[in-house]
C-alpha cells in the first residue's frame, strides 16, 4: 500500500464531494484524527478502514489507490473558482492514459495533423488562421462543420465530454506532451450543444494560437486570450465566405428567422451570428437589443442571454441535440480491444465508465450490426 497516493486520493475525493475532514469522519465512525493522519500520510489504516471511507465517498474502494499522473502541459482556467479541479485534472489524466494504451494496443496511433501549420497561425491574423485550419482539414471555404467530434478525432486530437455542474468551466485543453492533443468539452445539461461545439473549437484555438500557455499551475483566465480563441473559433466553425452566402440568401427573410437560419446551417450559437454581422461592420452594436426585442414579438417570449432558441414555436427552428456533439472514437478502439481479447469486459466497462451490467447490454447492441 502507498501511503502517498492514499492519502492523495482521499483528500482530492473528498473535496470533491464538499466534506469536511470532520463530516467525513463522522460519516465513516472514525475519528478527526485518525482522517487527519490517513491524509497527512502519517499511517497505515487498515482494509475495514478504507472500505468506510470508500463508502462514505461513493468510489470503488480500488479508486482510493490507484496513482494519478500529474498532468503538466495544460490550459485550465475557469471564470469561477473550482473546488473540484484536482479531480478534474486526475480525471482527465486516467482518460488520456487509457485512450493512448488502447491506441498502442491496437496499433492505431494517430499524429496531430493540424501541428505542420501551429507556427503559421499568428494571434495577429486570426481568421487566416482559422483558414489555415480549415484548408488542413480539407474543408471548402464555404463549407461548415457538420461534425466537430469527427473532424478533430481524424486530426489526431483526442475528444473528452465530461458533465461538470458548472456554468463558469466550458472546456480545457492538453498539449502533446502529456499524451494530446486534447480537447475537453462540458456537456453539463444545462449547456447548449452549440456552446459544446464553439468551445470545443475555442480549445483548439488555444493549442494553436497559445502554445506557450499551457501550464497547469496558471489558473486565471487571461480576457485577450479568450477573445482570441472565441474569434478563431467563430471564423473556423463559419468562414466569412460561407456565412455571407448563406446571409445573402436569406435576405428575404424576418430578421429573427435570417438569424436562425444561419445559426443552424453552421452550427453556432445566435451570438455567433450576431457578432459577425458586429464585426463585418453590417451593423452596429445596437443590434444586440434589437434581435432580443424582434425574438420577443415573434415568440411572445423572452430569450435569456444563455439559452438558445429550443423549437418553442412551429415557425422556430430546432434546438440541437446532444448526438450533434458526439465523440466515438474512444467508444470505437474500446470495443476493437474487447472484441479481439486485448481487455477483459469490465476492464472496457471501466474504460467506458460504466457498469458491467451497462457493458453487457452495449456488447448486445454490437452484436446487432456489425
């Protein structure tokens, strides 16, 4: 037993959870002391321990011993201080290292294709860098991204969703060095799929236009940075081509309806859409109480700064849904290793994060098409 990562892994666990050293040692019959000492290090608890303390923190009593890698290289910040961030970052870390053992294992290993062109996107051009972007992945010039998952998993850049309860943490990124590219994206429920998409794009803007941002120690946010990434990604999710063709011919539209139009052909948030009329000099801020009034008396309803529009009214259309954003390939190499004896069932379940009941189910469900 290590009593290091022990004792680690018990106070990140039960800070996530929000407890005291003293409501856990009420939770589990154990003294303050005896916490104390298990998280200073200072001794050797027993098994019976362990297992209360496990119960108490609702983990598998195995999770309390497993190490965590440190993760070095990465852009974690958050508009909100974060209890849970240790976690997140452990996480995260296990992800990485079972996607990358599942990539070795099956000889399927896939190099950051997108890493040619880092050092031609300049944070002083950043649509042509977008365009950069856009023109290494094959994509036409007017073309959107339909699928923002695929496009970055066939750029060897690994996708994670994680659901953090959270209105100030979007996303964050992992640089090569620590077994990236990654893109971390929260799809909390209360997060639109559209948020999810623009920032999985804002993340590569920062693995391409920040690189020498990545590390982990630097918590605060940094306002030019993020008004940087979220102009790449505005301009890498809808290319001005695109977006004037598509507003072009629109024209004869209601206002509300041009709007939402281009919003779903391209798969952004109405604010994108708005912001770049702002920034083509179209027209001017005032547009923003403009497009809330004519929402208003269209749809007899308010639309809060956060939401976007949810199909509330026939003429309205569609609010996305969550297989819009959708990664598969960690999914995909997990099923390859079951299927070909490289992992046991449960190791896949535990990869998957679920239960080897759930796991059983899923391999049913392949079994139905192959």
């Amino acid at each position: 037993m290590n009593i290091q990562i022990l004792a680690k892994n018990v106070r990140r666990l039960r800070t996530v959870k929000r407890l005291s050293q003293s409501e856990l040692a009420d939770t589990t019959g154990l003294s303050l002391p005896a916490i104390k000492n298990i998280e200073l290090a200072r001794s050797e608890p027993r098994m019976r321990t362990m297992q209360a303390i496990a119960k108490a923190l609702e983990v598998k009593l195995q999770e309390l011993f497993l190490p965590v890698r440190e993760l070095r290289t990465v852009r974690f910040r958050s508009t909100k201080r974060m209890q849970n961030r240790e976690n997140i970052l452990a996480v995260v870390a296990r992800w990485i290292d079972d996607f990358n053992y599942l990539e070795n294992t099956l000889n399927k290993q896939m190099s950051f294709s997108l890493k040619p062109v880092r050092e031609q996107c300049s944070r002083d051009r950043l649509v042509e860098a977008a365009g950069l972007c856009r023109k290494k992945l094959g994509l036409k010039t007017t073309e959107p991204v339909y699928d923002i998952c695929g496009l970055l998993e066939h750029a060897g850049v690994k996708v994670f969703q994680i659901s953090l309860a959270s209105d100030g943490f979007f996303g964050m990124s992992v640089r090569e060095e620590d077994g990236g590219p990654v893109v971390v994206v929260n799809v909390w429920e209360r997060i639109s799929v559209e948020r999810r998409i623009f920032s999985a794009a804002h993340e590569l803007g920062h693995l391409m236009l920040h690189p020498d941002a990545y590390d982990v120690t630097h918590t605060e946010e940094s306002d030019e940075e993020e008004r940087e990434a979220d102009r790449f990604a505005g301009h890498f999710l809808m290319p001005n081509e695109g977006f004037r063709k598509e507003w072009n011919e629109a024209a004869g539209l209601h206002f509300v309806d041009r709007v939402l139009k281009v919003k779903r052909i391209f798969r952004v948030s109405y604010k994108t859409v708005l912001s770049r009329l702002v920034e083509g000099e179209v027209v001017d801020k005032s547009i923003w109480p403009k497009f809330n009034l004519a929402y208003q008396r269209r749809f007899n309803r308010k639309l809060p700064f956060k939401e976007e529009p949810m199909g509330i009214d026939p003429a309205e259309p569609f609010g996305m849904q969550k297989f819009d954003f959708f990664e598969d390939r960690f999914s995909r190499l997990t099923r390859e290793a079951v299927e070909k004896d490289k992992i046991s069932l449960s190791r896949g379940a535990e990869m998957l994060r679920i239960s080897i009941e759930e796991m059983q189910d899923l391999m049913q469900n392949w079994e139905v098409v192959l």
